[in-house]
C-alpha cells in the first residue's frame, strides 16, 4: 500500500495584483481576470530561492506526518525553476533538510504535471521496496520569466507543496496513478534557448530569447481540457470508481477558463472542483500538491473522501491520481 502520511504546503508573503501589473506592462485586471480568472499571485522575496520554497513545503509535510527528515528514505522533486542548472533542486534539499544520504532526485522538463508525474514513479518505487518518499513540487517562475512580456508574465506565481508517501497507514491512500506523453506537440508549450539545439550566446542573451517561451495558447487550451478530463477517466476506471464518487477534484490550475472546461467535460459540479488560482495564479508543478495541503487545511477534504488530481504541462505531459482519504 502507498499511503500520504503527510501533507504541506508554502507561497512567499509577497502579493502581486493584477493592478501592480499594469503598473508595470500595458494589460488591466478585466483582460487578466476575463481571460485567466487570476486576481493576484506570490513571488519570492530577492532573497529567496527554489529549494527555500520546497524546504517549507517539505518542512510542513513532515511536521504533518509526525516525521523528521532522518525518516525519508528518498527524494523526488519536480521544478521547471531549478535552485542551480546543475546539481538539481533535490541534492540542496536532501542538504538543507538534513536527510540521511539518501537517493534524491529531479523531475524535471514536465513542467505543470510534474508532480503527479513524481506522484507516479514515487508510488511505483516504493511498491517495490517498502519505504517513506518525500514528494515535493516546487516553482520560482517569478525569477526566470520575462517581465516585460504582458502575454506571460502575468499568468505565473511562485508556490511549492509536498507529501510524505509511506507505507504505513496514512492520512490517505494513494491509490493508482495514471500519466502519458504526446511528444509530437512539444512545439505548442517550450523554452527552447539554453538547452543543446539552441545553446545560450550573445545573442540569445541581448535578445531576450533566453527567457523566451513559445506558447500556442489555444492549442494548450484545447490540449489540457481533453487530456485532463481523459486522465481522470482512465484513473476512474482503473480504480473501479465513477464520478459519483468523487468529492473533489484538484486539477492543475492554469486558468480559470480551462478549470470549467475541465469541470463541464466531466459533469461535475462546480462546487466538487477545487479552484485556487484566482488567489496564486498558476504555479507550475506546485499548483497540485499546493492546492491538495490547502484543500485540506481549509477542510473541503475530509475522511471518507475519494479525491482525483490531474494536470497537464509542457511536453505535452498528463497525469490523474486517485487518492483515497
Ligand atoms: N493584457 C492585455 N492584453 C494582452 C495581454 C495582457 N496581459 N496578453 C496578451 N494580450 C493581447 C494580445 O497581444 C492580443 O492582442 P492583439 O489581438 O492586438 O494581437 C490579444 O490580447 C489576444 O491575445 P491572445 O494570446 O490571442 O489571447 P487569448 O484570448 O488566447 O488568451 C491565454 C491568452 C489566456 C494565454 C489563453 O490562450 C489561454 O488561456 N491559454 C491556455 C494556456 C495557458 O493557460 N497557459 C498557461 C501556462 S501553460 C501550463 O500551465 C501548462
């Protein structure tokens, strides 16, 4: 059995509104909000970094499960925004947690499906070898993107969420996680400067390309309606479950827009559909495990419930989990 022993949860003090961005680009809170549902977001303060964000995360998953960071047998965490190019996010935090000398390693590339992805190959591993995982997935978008792009900058914030797999009983249960890939659309959603097809120079520096993400915003829309909605159906199915079961479901919270296209698919009621990112924005691999501790803290899960997960992300990447509480 793969069990959720411990949940947590952190978003930097730092609000950005919608107003403070068109201090700063040419766009107002009626297009952000009209198109995204998003009212304002966190960013980290100057001093902070990704493995920050993840030590309070992971910090308060461990509190939760009555653990210290000597009781994790291993590491995953899933960023697009890493602490450093290379070593990866997990071996700062394995550092700055104070975990045993344990394997820790990054998902990374997934972008906004990569903790569910991390969910997958965690639960797998230790099925195999009975052991306590700790799961995080962290974003610090603030620092890397472009802020001078009004089509982008004003989608993202900066959060980071975790959970405790173990197998002891448990909060929950983590009862199967599903995830696919369609490599043929990696156009749709890149950052492509800065890997080894298009290397950083000069020029990729002067022009901003570094920074530079190419999005076909209404193919990705299309893309994360059909390919969350089917997760959570072949989750379902695979856990002998039907909608009627479900309480709640957590979906990656890129836009409002897509949430309800998500909810409406499904035919589910809104109110069975959990919704964050008017308050956070879309915070990448975070938005999940975030939205999953502050689901709980805010008491709209509780015993009993049957929860699904599911996101999408650049790749184009999808995953659905079952959660039993
Ligand atoms: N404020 C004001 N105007 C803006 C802004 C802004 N912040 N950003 C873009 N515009 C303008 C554009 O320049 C364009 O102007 P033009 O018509 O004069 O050329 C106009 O608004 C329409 O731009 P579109 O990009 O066509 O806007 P669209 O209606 O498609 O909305 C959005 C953009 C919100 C990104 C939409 O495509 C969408 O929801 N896509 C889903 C993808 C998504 O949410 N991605 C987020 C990250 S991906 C992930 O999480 C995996």
């Amino acid at each position: 059995m793969a069990a959720i022993l411990g949940f947590g949860g952190y978003v930097p003090e730092r609000v950005m509104t919608n107003d403070d961005w068109s201090a700063l680009v040419d766009t107002d809170d009626e297009w952000i909000t009209v198109r995204t549902g998003i009212k304002r977001r966190r960013f980290a303060a100057d001093d902070e970094a990704t493995v920050d964000l993840a030590a309070n995360a992971a910090t308060k998953a461990l509190d939760d499960a009555g653990l210290s960071a000597a009781d994790i047998d291993e590491i995953v965490v899933a960023t697009d925004t890493p602490e450093a190019y290379t070593p990866d996010t997990a071996s700062f935090l394995q550092h700055r947690l104070g975990a045993r000398e344990v394997p820790a390693y990054d998902l990374g590339g997934s972008g906004c499906a990569g903790f569910v992805q991390a969910l997958d190959v965690a639960r797998a591993r230790m099925l195999l070898e009975p052991k306590r995982i700790l799961v995080v997935g962290v974003e610090l978008i603030s620092r890397l993107m472009d802020w001078t792009d009004r089509s982008f900058c004003v989608l993202f914030g900066d959060a980071a969420g975790a959970v405790v797999l173990g197998p002891d009983t448990g909060k929950a249960e983590l009862l199967d996680v599903v995830a696919g890939t369609d490599g043929s659309q990696t156009d749709i959603l890149t950052l492509k400067t800065g890997g080894t097809r298009h290397p950083f120079n000069e020029e990729s520096l002067k022009s901003g390309a570094y920074h530079h993400l190419d999005m076909d915003g209404r193919r990705v829309f299309r893309e994360a309606v059909h390919r969350m909605s089917s997760a959570v159906g072949e989750v379902l199915e695979r856990t002998g479950r039907t909608m009627d079961d479900v309480a709640l479901v957590i979906p990656h919270q890129a836009n409002k827009r897509i949430i309800d296209a998500v909810g409406h698919k499904l035919d589910i009621t809104e109110d069975r559909v959990y919704i964050n990112v008017h308050e956070y924005g879309n915070t990448g691999s975070a938005t999940v495990p975030f939205a999953l501790w502050e689901a709980r803290e805010k008491g709209r899960i509780a015993a009993g419930d049957f929860v699904v997960l599911t996101a999408f992300g650049a790749g184009f990447h999808w995953a659905a989990a079952a959660v039993q509480f």
